[in-house]
C-alpha cells in the first residue's frame, strides 16, 4: 500500500464529501491530506506542488464540478509530463459505461461509484497501488 | 438496446419509485450507516413544504422534465450527518446543507443510472439546496410523488417527485 507521508488532494465542491474522504483516509493513516473545491482550484495547486518540489502523490477528484469538471483535470494531468505520473481516481456518482470509457480512455488510475463505503475506497486504493507498483514508467522513476 | 419508454405518467410506474428507494437505501448505507424504511407512497397536486433544508435538482428526459426533490426537517438532517460524518451537530449550518447537496447529488446519480438502464435518458445536473422555515413551495405546475422515508432511530424525511 501507499506509504502513510503519501501527499494527498482531495477534490469536490461539497465539502462533506472532502470530509469523508479524508476520514477515510485518516482511518488508513494517512495525514498529509489538502482539499480543493474545484478542478479550477486544483490545477494551480497541483502544478505549485510540484514547482516547490512536494508533488501530490495520489489525487482523488470528483467529476462533476461547477467550474472545471474532474475528468478535464485528469486529462489536464495526464497532458503534462510533471504529473501524468501521479496516481488519479474520480469519485463520481456517474456509473454509466460511456463515462467509464471515457475516464478509462483519458488515463484514470481507478473510478469509485458514489455513495461507496470505506472499504471500496481502501480496495480501489489498493489495486491503484498495485498496478503502480507493477508499471514499467513507475519502476523506472 | 435499451427498452423504450412506454408509460402515461411515469411517477406511477414502479421502475421509477423502485430506482428512487433503492437508491436512497443504497446512499444512506453506505455513506450514513443509517438504514431505513419507506412509507407508502402518495401524490401531492401543490408541493407541500416537510422541513427546514431541501435539495433540489431539475430531471430532464426529453420529453420528460422534472423536480427531484428531498426535504429534511431539523432532526432528520442532524442524525444523518452525525453519522455520515462522525461529528455531532445540534443546529442546521453549512454541512447540513452541504450533506443536503451531496446527498440529492448521489441519489440522483444512482436512480439515474438504473433508470437510464430501463430505456430513460436522464442528463447529469447538479443539485441546489434551499434552507428555511418554508410556508409554501411553487417550482412547478406538476403533480408530485411523495415517498416518506424513516430512519431505524425514527427520524423521517421526504422524497418528491414531481413531473412537469
């Protein structure tokens, strides 16, 4: 699993759902948790993370934000090669299959269907562990 | 291939109840902890207002357009961010209706998906919350369905359903 230091961005517009799943993540011992309440916000903050030199190393967004939705993030990360590398799951009470398809096609990590419990989110977290363990890019970094 | 949709008024159909209550089953489990039980259902001519915060979000299904509304008193909303959240509150404030949007946000996003399985094509909105001591609601000219929905600790709040 993910080392506890893992610096994490939580992105939503509703803050209740930051607050869950940061409580999640504190239950899995993780403390070095930021929020964001939009794509918009969590752009700038991404790329001065990685400027000072202390890059996120998982990001969770929602996908559906008033100013800048999560998969456009996602493949605003994905298009930058300072961050294409950081592990990106969307929380998203979306579950049709042309929005899995198109999350898939743009590089997400993992897709966690809301409402999810705590387990579904370590699980998920997991499995993106694992295949980051597992992808030649990561093991040559 | 999705089935098309064939009913005169679909707030009567049992698909549509069915993905609303199983959607609100599904949500409050898994995000509250909290398990609960419906009324029986009963249609409304005027909204009538049943608690202090509502969220609300505008369904369309061309031809179908609709108000998705859930309405909480005060204890309802307060038992159920206590244990969403793990942390007591005694009065309604930003998480309450914070939880409020959430809320509306999941359960519309799961009754979407089971019914845009059955031949609906629902499109993605995000919700709004109003919060007050409502004497009246006018949102729209339509009926209303409304199921009542209990918590195991006896707290009650409203689902609406109303087709314009």
């Amino acid at each position: 699993m993910f080392p506890t230091t893992t610096k994490f961005l939580v992105i939503d517009d509703f803050s209740t759902m930051r607050k869950i799943i940061k409580k999640v993540l504190n239950e899995l011992g993780y403390t070095n948790i930021e929020e964001a309440d939009d794509g918009a916000t969590a752009l700038p903050m991404i790329q001065a993370a990685q400027a000072a030199g202390q890059p996120y190393g998982f990001i969770i967004s929602d996908w559906n934000m008033p100013k800048m939705q999560g998969i456009e993030l996602l493949k605003a990360c994905k298009a930058d090669p300072n961050h294409k590398n950081i592990p990106f799951m969307l929380v998203t009470a979306e579950s049709e299959q042309k929005q899995i398809l198109e999350a898939a096609k743009a590089g997400v990590s993992d897709y966690v269907v809301k409402p999810f419990n705590s387990a579904t989110l370590k699980g998920k977290l997991e499995k993106v562990y694992a295949r980051v363990n597992s992808s030649p890019a990561t093991k040559a970094a | 291939m999705s089935a098309a949709i064939k009913l005169e008024n679909p707030l009567l159909d049992k698909v549509t109840i069915n993905a609303f209550i199983k959607a609100v089953q599904v949500t409050l489990s898994d995000m509250a902890s909290t398990q609960v039980q419906f009324g029986k259902p009963f249609i409304e001519q005027h909204l009538t207002p049943r608690g202090e915060v509502i969220g609300i979000l505008g369904m369309v299904a061309m031809p179908l357009r609709g108000t998705l509304s859930l309405s909480f008193p005060k204890n309802a909303i307060l038992k159920i961010v206590e244990n969403m959240l793990s942390e007591k509150y005694t009065e309604i404030d930003k998480n309450s209706t914070d939880a409020v949007g959430e809320l509306t946000n999941m359960i519309y996003g799961s009754a979407k998906t089971t019914l845009n399985e059955s031949g609906f094509n629902l499109e993605m909105a995000i919700p709004t919350v109003i919060h007050g001591d409502f004497k009246s609601i006018t949102n729209s000219d339509g009926v209303t369905l409304v199921i009542p929905v209990k918590l195991s600790t006896n707290e009650e709040f409203f689902i609406g359903i109303t087709i314009n």
